[in-house]
C-alpha cells in the first residue's frame, strides 16, 4: 500500500492493497491515555560526521 499526494490541494489517496487487523479494544483502551512522564518524545538525530549540516538517519523514540 502506498500514500499518495493528489491535486493541488495536496489531499492524500491510498493505492494498492489494504489488509484489516483484528484488534482488541479493551487492552487499547487501558493503555491509552498515557500519563505525561510516558508520553514524553525525543527526536533522534544521527550524524555521520558534525561538518554535515544534515542527519542521514533520524527518528523519534519514546525513552520510556
């Protein structure tokens, strides 16, 4: 599946296919919402060298 820009306006389509997963509600529901100390994200920056102005990898992590 894949996540598309279409027309100007930018709206976003979906292309390919699509698989439902069986999920169980109660145990999403006791895990959400999260207290402040859990919800707490770092962006991850990598870089190869610090002369590079841009990361070559980078993601937010949850430390918790």
């Amino acid at each position: 599946m894949q996540i598309r820009l279409v027309g100007c306006g930018q709206q976003s389509s979906l292309r390919g296919n699509v698989v439902n997963v069986e999920n169980d509600l109660d145990i999403c529901a006791s895990v959400l919402p999260r207290s402040f100390d859990q919800t707490s994200t770092v962006q991850v920056k990598l870089m190869r060298k610090m002369d590079h102005k841009t990361p070559y990898m980078y993601e937010t992590i949850r430390p918790y």
